[in-house]
C-alpha cells in the first residue's frame, strides 16, 4: 500500500483518537461517566504493510469514578460494580448516574430525563415483592396515629440494693373501716419509698402521648414489687392482668399527682432466679410444655395495662418484661420501646445501605416504599452505549444479573452522593498533546510522499 494510504490511516485512525479524548474531557464532570480508551492495531495486506486502523474503544468499568456530595437523599452513589436498572419507557437500560429525584406527579423516583428506577414493590400489608421488578414510588401522604398495643421493656435490677417495702399492702379490696392516710400510701414524689422508676411514652388513637411510670422496690431476696402510673395516676389493680388472665391480688394505696389517696392500686411481685433471669409472673394450669426466659414462648413475662383514655378508644398494653434481669451491677435499661405514633405529615425520603426506600414523616415514623435492585454483567465491556450515560444489555455482555445492593459484588448504596465520572483530566490532556502529534506526524508522511512523487514526475 503507497504512504498516501498508510498516511490517511493514521489520520483517520488519530483523529477518531482524538474525537474519544476529547469526549473524555468533555465528561470530566459527568455523573457516572466511564472513561473511553482507543485501542488501535496495526493493518497487513499479503504481508505488505497498510497502515493502522481502530480495532476498539473501550469503557473502563473497573476503576470508580469520584463520590460527589450533596445531601440531598435521592442523590445515589453505588460502592461496588452494579448499575441502577431503569426503565425507559419500557425498555430497561442501566446507569451507574445515581441522580434521581421524584416525579411531581405520580411520586415515582425517576432519572432527569424521566425514566423510572427499577426495584422491588411492597403488598397492601407493606411487605417486600421480591423478584419483580416495578417502578419505585414514594407514598407521599400522611398518616393517621396509630394507637400503642406493645411495649418492649427490659433493664437490669441491682440485686445489691437496699431493700423498701411499701407502708402498707392488703389483699382485701378497700377502703375497710379505717382507709388509709397519706402518710401510710406510697408517694411517688418520695424518692426514698422506691429504688427505681422508668418512664415510657405511649399513644392513644387519636396520637395523644400517655407517659407510664414503673416504681421498683426491692422486697428482698430475689423479689421486687413494682407500683405502676399512667399519666401521674396510680394503676388499680382492675387496670392490671398477669399472664393466663391471673388477677393481681396485692394491693396498696397511693398518692395521684394531686396528693389525693387511691385505694386498690395493683402490686405486681416479680421474682427471679438464682440465675438472674426473671421467673413466670404466673403459673398457669396446666404448665406450659416449654418456657425459656429469653424468648417465653408462652407468654408468661408480660403485664396487660388497661386505661381509658378521655376521647379516645380504650387501650390494652401488653409490656413485655422477658428480658429483665436481677444482677449484682447498676441499674441499667436494656430496651424501653413502645409501638404506636401521633398522626404524621409526609416530611422526606431515606435509601438505606441495601437499598431500602422509606418515606419519613415528622412523627419519627418511616415507612418501606420498596427496595432498590441493582444489575451486573458478566461481560460489561459488551454493554451497548446509550445517550443519558446509560448502556443496554447485548448479546456480548450477556444477560443482567439482577440482585439486591450489599449483596456479592452489586456495593451497597451510599445516599446522599452519587458517583462522578472515572476521567483522569491530567491523563487525557497528555493523551491529546500525544494525539495531536501523532496527527500532524501523519499528514507529515502524506506531505512528504507527495514531494517524492513531484520529484519522480519532474524526472520523467
């Protein structure tokens, strides 16, 4: 082949160089753009050499590109090798350009060219469809309050601690001849007549917060009787149920928040073993087949508190005790956890590490929209470049691999920041300074045939 062909290859062959650098450059600031590299190899005719040609580009997948933060909760950013799968009207296309916001309209979380991101739905009880992708959307409106019905409450009693009988206890429903005095009741204003007090907050159906106080003292040995307060008044002991519907049968009288006396008020014995784990506050007929104190199968650790709250509808508590202790250290709250909320106003969304998208509301609440599915490739290298920094899957890279963020080589997803681009702005410059003299080298050879043919046609 003459130099005038060897000659326009390299120019053909630079100048297509020179379009992927500088397209480089141009992304620098791209979100989830991928470097591209020209590959070139050199071209033979019957063994005669006929100069260069671009055998390939290629993205570079491997190397990740720059974390970029914002803050803002739809920004997305993906720590492993997956790509966020969208759908474009239809079609799925894949991205690792984690920008996404909410659609005005329908709440779907959507790309800035409006395509939708794909990820797992939930059913009418809130609960995850694994395995079929849909649209993501965010539910947008409020919650009403929802009213408490448990509560998971466990700490540790010092068994060490002085032991404080109430004044005075009965089991006969009161008042008798002589009712008791102030002076004789338990006043919860009296830090010397209990060893220890925890509060917990509940909710009524209307999202009204009731605070219920416990009031220990140790009774001795193993034993502590507790006194319990909704709202700065005493428990009677019709308001308390112990397991397998027991009545409480130890009574007491005690001070409200007005300093008035109340009679009846319930007294719940709860003992423990040499072990340190709380025993059954009931035994019922028959005993249960199995029952542990750490997972009490049969229920046999929790209270039923029972109050009417003014307007709302009467609750029923169960306080969940299982897990406390009586051990020789300080007192100290294991878990104090109630369920139930006040109303909510829609206030944001939050994407978790495994891709769980929640809705959060002003009462504290966050309910499950779905969750994020990311997709992988056996071949990324074969994925078919799309406009919008995206790629679709081909033949060459081979089926998507879908699956879950934090799972295998898909990365976890990191809110609050998305990926930039891969581009070494230092390396391209150079790559098209080098470029550049490739280029002018060839028109060089072209040049310089071109003066040795003048020189043979002016010799004949």
């Amino acid at each position: 082949m003459s130099m005038f062909s060897i000659g326009l290859s390299g120019l053909s062959s630079t100048q297509k160089a020179l379009e992927v650098t500088s397209n480089n450059i141009a992304n620098a600031g791209t979100a989830g753009y991928k470097t591209t590299s020209t590959e070139f190899s050199a071209l033979y005719s019957g063994g005669q050499r006929s100069g260069v040609n671009v055998s390939a580009t290629s993205e570079n997948f491997e190397k990740a590109g720059n974390l970029v933060g914002t803050g803002q909760s739809l920004d997305l950013a993906i720590t492993g090798k997956g790509f966020f799968i969208i759908s474009e009207n239809g079609r799925l296309a894949y991205t690792q350009a984690g920008q996404f916001k909410m659609d005005g309209s329908d709440r779907s979380i959507i790309t800035n060219n409006g395509d939708k991101l794909q990820g797992y739905g939930i059913d009418d009880q809130g609960n995850l469809v694994p395995g079929v992708l849909t649209d993501l959307k965010v539910e947008a409106g409020n919650i009403p309050a929802k009213a408490s019905t448990n509560i998971n409450f466990s700490l540790n009693l010092n068994s060490g601690t002085d032991v404080i009988n109430h004044k005075l206890v009965y089991t006969t429903q009161v008042p008798p001849a002589t009712p008791p005095t102030a002076a004789q009741s338990f006043d919860p204003k009296d830090g010397s007549s209990f060893n220890y007090s925890q509060s917990s907050e509940v909710f009524d159906s209307l999202g009204n917060s009731h605070t219920l106080t416990q009031y220990f003292n140790h009774a001795g040995g193993n034993q502590w009787d507790v006194v319990y307060y909704m709202d700065g008044k005493p428990m009677l002991a019709d308001d308390l149920g112990l397991p397998n519907n027991t009545d409480v049968t130890t009574l007491t009288s005690a001070l409200d928040d007005s300093g008035a006396v109340v009679h009846n008020v319930g007294v719940v014995r709860m003992s423990f073993g040499t072990d340190g784990q709380l025993s059954p506050l009931a035994t019922p007929t028959p005993a249960p087949t199995e029952d542990n104190n750490t997972a009490d199968p049969a229920g046999l650790r929790e209270i039923t508190l029972r109050f009417n709250p003014t307007g709302a509808d009467a609750m029923s508590v169960k306080l969940d005790l299982v897990k406390t202790t009586q051990f020789g250290s300080a007192f100290g709250l294991y878990q104090n956890k109630a369920d139930g909320y006040t109303s909510g106003e829609f206030s944001g969304v939050a994407v978790a590490e495994d891709g769980g998208v929640y809705a959060t509301f002003s009462n504290g609440e966050v309910k499950l929209q779905g969750q994020i599915a990311l997709a992988n490739f056996a071949n990324p290298q074969g994925l078919e470049t799309a406009n919008n920094t995206t790629w679709y899957a081909s033949q060459k890279s081979g089926e998507a691999l879908i699956g879950t963020p934090a799972a295998g080589s898909f990365g976890a997803i990191l809110a609050g920041s998305y990926m930039g681009s891969n581009v070494d702005i230092s390396k391209q410059l150079v790559d098209l300074m080098s470029f550049q003299q490739s280029y002018q080298a060839n028109a060089k050879t072209i040049t310089t045939a071109d003066e040795m043919m003048q020189v043979l046609f002016n010799a004949v």
